[in-house]
C-alpha cells in the first residue's frame, strides 16, 4: 500500500487526480519495488518518476534523472526547478554542470555510465535512479549505456524506468527483475486523449482536399481503397489509367485543419529541407496565423533566447526569415537548425503561440510539444539506402504527440493520400499500437576496458550473458547467471563463515572428505592415526614464503601458497605459485627453505587449478613490496615437488587438531552447506557453458585487439588501457592509439581542434565537406591516423569484428577556420553544411578534446587541448550549451 501521508503531500504539490496505472506504480515504489511504466506519449509517465524522486527526498536520499538527449535533459531539469526548487535540483550533460551535488540531478544516460565506470562516490549516496526513455536502448550507437547503467547499477539503488508503450514489455521487465532481482512492468496502453485517425487527399472531381475517417466501428473505411493509385491496386491495371485522388499541398492541408479548428499542428515532413520548403510555401501563399498580441509574445521570446548573439552570426542564420515565420504562426523544428532557434520554436509553441510546426522524426522522442493534430506526410522515409515504410512503432510515437492532455477532449493524427502507398497500408499502421524493444549491445573497446579495469575475467563474461541481448537471444543463460551470483554470494559468505583458531579448519575439513572418498573407493574403511607435521599444517593460503633463488643463492625469492593439503600419513603438502605463475608442490623435506614474510588475498573465484588463477597470483605477487626478496624461481626442482594424486593406501585420516573447539559440529555443519553451494556451482556453470555465449566471444576477440595493440596483458590493464578506459567514443581505440602515438602532441589548439575532429565527423552525402585540410601539419597527422586505422581494421576483420568507421578530415577545416575566431557563416563559407550540423559537430569535437586534456601525460598535450575547447566554445556554440532559466542563463558551462 501506498504511503497515505507521503502520497497526500505529493498530490497536493501536483494537483491532479491519479490515473489507475500511475497509483498502482506508486504502491509498488512504496513497497520497495523498482518499475518498469510502460504507457503512451502524453499519459503522464512522468509522473511515476517525480513521485520516486518526491519519495527519495522525503528519505533523505539523493535520486538521479536520466534521458538520452542533452535538450531533453535540459528541459526536465527547468522542469524540476520549478517543482523541486531550483537550490534542490543539478544538471550534468558533459555541456552543463549545474548543482553536480543536489539531492536531484538531471542528466544523460551517458554520464551515469561514466560515473559507474569511475566508481564515482556520489553513487553511494543514490536512492533512486530514474531511467526516462528506456526504450532507447535499441539505439545503434547509443543503446548499449541503458543496459550498462542497468547491469552495473549497485543492487540498492531502486529503478523507475519510464518507456513508449511496447509489445515486450512483460520480458523486458522479467529481464530486469532476473539481473536485479526486483522490477515489476506497470502496462498502460489507454491514451489520456481519445486519439481518432483521419485519411486526407485531393479529390480530382472537385479540386480540393477531402477528408475521411480511418476507420468506421473499429475497422478500417471502404472507401479508402477506392482511392489508391490504379498501379497499387490488386485489380489488373489499366494502361493509361490515372488515379482519382492527388497530393494535398501543404498549404491547403494547414488551411483546412484551420478551419475545422484543429490547429496546432505538428506537421512531419521526413527531410530537413522539406521543412524549410514547406515553411517558405505558407509564408508565400500569405497565411498568418497569429494575432498582434501573440506576434508581440513571440518577440519576447526570440529576445529572451537570442540576445547574446551577434550580428553576423545572426546574419549568417537567417534570422530575419526566422523571424517572419514565427510572427506568422509557422516555423520548422529539425536538427539542421542551431539549438538556440530550435528552443526558440519549443517555446513557442508550447505557449501556442505559434499554430504549425513542420517537424522531421526527431521531435517525436521526449521533447514536450504536444499538439491538437498531427500530419504525417508520407509513410514511408529514406532509411540512408532506401526508402522504406514506417513501422508500427515510428508511426506510434508520431502520432501521439496529437492531444494535449487537460485541453483537447480528442487528437487528430492525418495521414495524407500518396501514390506509392495504400489506404490499407495507413489503416494498418493505425491499428498497431506498439513495438517490441531489441536490444544493440555489444562489447566495445572502452567496455572492455573497463570490464578489465572492475572485474575478473569471469565476471566479465557473466556480466555481459547478464544482458538484454543475450536474453532474448537465450533468455535461460541470464537465469542461470543471476542463479550462478546468487549461489556464488551464498557459497563466499559461509566460506567466510568456516574460521577457526585452531587453525585452518577448512583445509582440515576438505582433507577429511577427501580422505572418505578415498576409503569408500577402497571399500575397507580402514583408518590410520599417524603424527601429523604441525608446523606446515599452521601455514594458511595466501601466505607468501621465501625461499632461496635459483640464480643466486644468497637471494630469495617469494611464492604464494594457493592450497594445504593433507597426502599419506597425514603429511601436509603446500601449493605454491612463484612470481611466474609456475606451481610447485612442497612436503616436509623442502619446508626448512621457506621463511613466510608477508600475506596476500587471493584473487575469486578460488581456482588454483587454473592457469588464470595462478598469473592472477603472480601479479599480486610482483606488485608486493617485500624487501630482500626478488621475482624470480626458488632453487628447487619443479618436478622433484610433483606428489601422486591421493588414491589407494596413500591416504589416511588426518589428526584432528580442533577436538578442542567447542564450535567444531558448527563448522562441520557450515562445510556441510559450502559443498551444496559448491556442487550447485559447478552444475550451474557447466549448463551455461553448453549454451551459446555469443557475447563472450566477441569480448574475447575485442580483448586480443587490445592484446595486439597494448592495452592489455593477459587480463590487466597497461597504463595506455587505463587511459582507454576513460574515453567515451564512437573511435575510442583509434582515438586512444593517436594518442599513444603522440599525433596530440606539439600542435596548436586550432590545429588538435581540426585534427580530433576527425574522430567525431560523419560526412552527408548532400553537403560539400572541404576535403583540402587547413594545414600541411594536420594533413600529416592525419594521414598517420589513417594508418592506424588501417592497422586496427585489418585486425578486426581478421576477427569478424565490426569495423571502426573511417577517421574524415572534411569538417576539419570548418573547425580550423571558427577555432581562430572566424563567424559561423565564414566558418561554413563553401559548403552548404547547416548550422545545426555545424553546431552538433563542433560539439562533439568539443567532448573528445576535454577528454584527451584529461587522459593525456604530456601536460603541453592536455593544457592545449583545454585551449582548443575554450576556443571552440563561444558565439552559437557556448548559446547551445546554456540551460535557460526564467530570464536567466545557467552559466555554469564545462
């Protein structure tokens, strides 16, 4: 049951009754349950989330909010300002750092990760963590962070994930209960706004737009057909037969929605330029639709917002054009235009203020703009190699942006007639309310690195079988991982538990079993009762001895002891591991050698039989410092220390030095439990094991890229991995290796500017990247880069492994031109790149230049790589970054 006093001050802050799939999202937070709020855009999922972070602040506990887009963070953290209070709430996107230590912090899926990765301290103090946009994580690119965040958060930390309605969201949230051990999927699929589907074209009978219902009682209108292209119908086509409906035009179709009062509108055209057109078409056919008053609001916001820039930037934007469309109520929203603009257009239009907005698919993730209608202007989009039809899901999250929740009592979404799709092709998408999410994960090379850097090897691996992507291929393995943790956390603490001081019990109580299969085996229960050798029988695992080298006798040596065990006649023998990793076995004879000079704790899981095991305890080993001790092999023979398996009459039932121990039939019982624990284990990995590990696989040959190269040994980082482990990229290795190879090195900051660049730039085919690099230096540079990469792309074909994208020098001179104080339209002079795209990119550039200053040990390296972001960002791209609030700017940029 929900906490009655809690929920009571929570809703008397939001003033708002509760829908049914909210209050029972709230019982399950307040029973200690994590959730998963599958639900429509615009149905108040949100909500869910602010009642965690109002819970996690009555507890005195710190909540962090997640998205995947900088704009989105922005906007919820404004939002939060005004809920929480502004001295409450902190944002972190990589552009912004606002508040880091508020009990609230907004910020991107990718910082999360990146503090998980750094063992950041902060998340000790996090209650809550709230994961809007989850489905996200089938994103190419991106996706991999939200199961990283999932798979690493600390079990204590309660998750709020907040997804579109999806048609696995049973299995997604099994997924999440089956690695975290508490999920539980509230499903809501009822949009708050009836939603009602309308079919537009142009009626060549009477010259003008027609309009029809999608559907009639549920199934989809007959009289839709009758108007598809004749090529499209199933009835033989007619040479010389001509459709009886055309393409409405954009004006005509605004006019309309006008006059049947449903405006706004978000208006999605699947091409940036098809925006602008579209814009430019209303403007000129003289429509306004707006009244002085809302023109004299808009001005307000477009001061507000665009003040600091200057003239010629704002020459360079067209901003008197952008200008004249907004005062006429009409404007476009896409990623080619700068984010200032594009915040100055979600203003707007959230204050409706403006009527249309022709919009491409970007709007539809997060952002808060809803809208009375939507048009879709055509269903199918050009997907980079072919034009395609929308899916189920795309057409899902377009169409409920329609109906704003508390004002429109029903929402309009249009499709328009065209004469490459059906009627029946619109009334189908209509009818498929949802998607399944699929997973994009795959190990990459900063992944792995830090794999190595937190985990040991088979951790590693179970954690990547722990991911969604492995359980949908084979959801049996993530049980049997999360089973596996569980037994393995139960067979370590009662370990733990079996201490004595009389000794080391647990060795004495594993010699005892071993000796009761010998003489079941034998079948004559015969027992002996001979003198045991006190003294090795005292030495416990992980004690390091020395013990005379075999180079020089007046050195020593250190070893490990990995195992004590008890052979016949009750003699003990001792496993050691030298700083090589060779293992040797040692009786009684060779003990008065050996002189125990420290400890160590032995690397998990306990295996001395493995070869990982024992380079794991070597490395300990040489890192130990003892002094008058050497790396190096003890002067005894290996093969002379080799002692026979226990079998026939070589065993024999060791002393029982622990009679006296008053909790002996306590530890009896608790070994007892440890072997259960222990079969259970070995059962439970040998079933993983027959099933296909595909992602451990492809870690395996990430890893022997990173051995090829330097990054690891066996499986520890070198000092260049550790640097790897700390660069976000899309080419983080290739990244990492320039600056191994000291290409960073001795250049100027305008110069790395234009050179990183080329780790972060992804050319379009439609606009003219300047392939001439700015200077003879960086085009050497650069043709090094391009070098290494064909150097790592040999090896990751060799391997099956994706390829690393080509390093491109075409927005290099673009960056080279505005980091030495050029104007946006002189930066761009010559090829055609929208300022949106130059924005993004300079941005982008600008994230991998701060993470270089931090990695690099040439401190000349790192203070010019700092020059290079400051000189970076200034004019449109320091606007981009600043967070607006009321009146204000929230300066705090990083």
């Amino acid at each position: 049951m929900a906490d009655e006093s809690l929920l009571k001050q929570f809703l008397g802050s939001v003033d708002f009754e509760l829908d049914e799939f909210q209050e029972r999202s709230i019982e399950l937070l307040d029973s200690g349950e994590s959730v998963l709020v599958a639900a429509p855009t615009g149905s108040g999922k949100t909500l869910v989330g602010l009642y965690g972070i109002f819970k996690a602040l009555f507890e005195k506990k710190r909540s962090f909010y997640t998205t995947p887009l900088k704009a989105l963070s922005n906007q919820k953290y404004l939002e939060f300002c005004s809920y929480f209070g502004t001295e409450q709430v902190g944002l972190l996107t990589g552009d912004n750092s606002i508040r880091p230590e508020a009990p609230v912090v907004v910020m991107t899926t990718e910082v999360l990760r990146n503090m998980i990765y750094a063992d950041n301290h902060d998340l000790s103090k996090v209650g809550l963590v709230v994961l809007d946009e989850v489905h996200y994580l089938q994103n190419p690119y991106r996706g991999a962070v939200w199961e990283e965040v999932i798979i690493h958060l600390p079990p204590t930390v309660s998750l709020v994930c907040l997804s579109a309605t999806v048609s696995n969201a049973e299995e997604f949230a099994h997924w999440m209960k089956t690695v975290r051990g508490s999920m539980e999927a509230v499903i809501e699929e009822t949009r708050p706004v009836e939603l009602r589907h309308r079919y537009i074209l142009g009626n060549k009978k009477t010259n003008s737009l027609y309009a029809i219902d999608t559907f009639i009682d549920g199934r989809a209108n007959p009289e839709g057909a009758h108007y598809d292209a004749p090529w499209l119908s199933e009835a033989p086509f007619k040479r010389g037969a001509r459709p009886k409906a055309f393409q409405p035009k954009r004006s005509a179709v605004i006019s309309l929605l006008s006059e049947e009062d449903r405006l706004p509108v978000i208006y999605f055209i699947f091409s940036r330029a098809g925006c602008d057109e579209a814009v430019r078409e209303v403007l000129n056919r003289g429509l306004v639709l707006t009244t002085a008053f809302e023109r004299e609001e808009i001005r307000k916001v477009v001061d507000t917002h665009l003040a600091r820039l200057n003239y010629e930037d704002l020459e360079a934007l067209h901003f008197e054009e952008f200008v004249a469309s907004l005062e006429a109520g009409v404007a476009a929203h896409h990623a080619g235009m700068v984010p200032p603009f594009r915040e100055v257009v979600e203003a707007c239009f959230e204050r409706a203020l403006i009527k249309v907005v022709f919009a491409t698919e970007t709007l539809s993730l997060g952002i808060n703009m809803p809208a009375r209608s939507v048009v879709i202007e055509k269903l199918t989009k050009f997907n980079g190699e072919r034009h395609v039809l929308l899916s189920g899901g795309e057409y899902t999250q377009l169409a409920g942006r329609a109906g704003r929740r508390g004002i429109d009592e029903v929402g309009f979404a249009h499709v328009l007639w065209n004469p490459s799709t059906t009627f029946a092709q619109a009334a189908s998408l209509a009818q498929t309310r949802s998607y399944p999410i699929r997973s994009s994960f795959r190990p990459t090379y900063n992944m792995a690195s830090n794999l190595v850097k937190r985990y040991l090897p088979d951790t590693a691996r179970h954690l990547l079988n722990l991911s969604f992507a492995q359980y949908s291929t084979d959801s049996e393995v993530v049980e049997l991982e999360a089973e596996l943790s569980r037994t393995k956390r139960r067979l370590s603490s009662v370990k733990d538990s079996i201490t004595c001081d009389f000794g080391d019990v647990l060795a004495y109580l594993e010699a005892k079993e071993t000796e009761k299969k010998v003489a079941r085996q034998r079948g004559d229960g015969r027992t002996k009762q001979p003198k045991s050798d006190l003294e090795l029988h005292r030495v416990k695992v992980g004690t390091v001895l020395s013990a005379p080298s075999a180079k020089d006798a007046s050195k020593r040596v250190r070893l490990a002891v990995v195992a004590v065990g008890l052979r016949s006649k009750n003699r003990v023998k001792l496993t050691l591991v030298s700083t090589s990793s060779k293992a040797y076995k040692v009786g009684a004879l060779q003990s008065s050698h050996l002189a125990s000079v420290g400890r160590i704790d032995l690397p998990t899981p306990y295996d001395p039989s493995s070869k990982e095991f024992r380079w794991r305890v070597s490395d300990l080993l040489r890192n130990l410092p003892l002094e008058g001790t050497d790396s190096g092999e003890p002067s005894f023979s290996e093969s002379s220390l080799d002692s026979a398996r226990p079998d026939g009459d070589d065993f024999a039932e060791p002393l029982n030095l622990f009679s006296a121990c008053r909790h002996y039939e306590e530890h009896v019982a608790a070994y007892k439990r440890m072997v259960r624990f222990q079969n259970r284990v070995r059962d439970t990995e040998n079933k993983i094991k027959s099933k296909i590990e595909s992602l451990a696989l492809q870690l395996n040959r990430v890893m022997q890229i990173l051995q090829h190269f330097g990054y690891v040994e066996g499986w520890s980082l070198t000092e260049r991995g550790e640097r790897l482990s700390r660069i976000y990229s899309e080419a983080d290795l290739l990244c990492s290796m320039a600056l191994e190879e000291g290409l960073f090195d001795g250049i100027g900051a305008p110069s790395m500017a234009a050179l990183v660049s080329a780790f972060t730039y992804e050319s379009k085919p439609n606009y003219r990247d300047i392939l001439e690099l700015p200077t003879k230096e960086v085009s050497f540079r650069f043709s090094k880069v391009l070098q290494l990469w064909r150097d790592l792309v040999d090896q990751e074909a060799a391997l099956r492994l994706p390829l690393t994208k080509t390093p491109e020098g075409g927005f290099a001179t673009v960056l080279f031109r505005w980091a030495n104080g050029a104007d946006i339209g002189a930066a761009l002079k010559g090829t055609g790149l929208p300022p949106g795209d130059f924005v993004r990119n300079v941005k982008q550039t600008v994230d991998l230049l701060r993470q270089i200053g931090e990695v690099a040990t040439n401190n000349d390296t790192a203070q010019i790589a700092s020059e290079a972001v400051e000189l970076c960002m200034r004019g449109v791209v320091a606007l981009s970054s600043q967070v607006f609030v009321a009146d204000s700017l929230e300066e705090e940029v990083v």
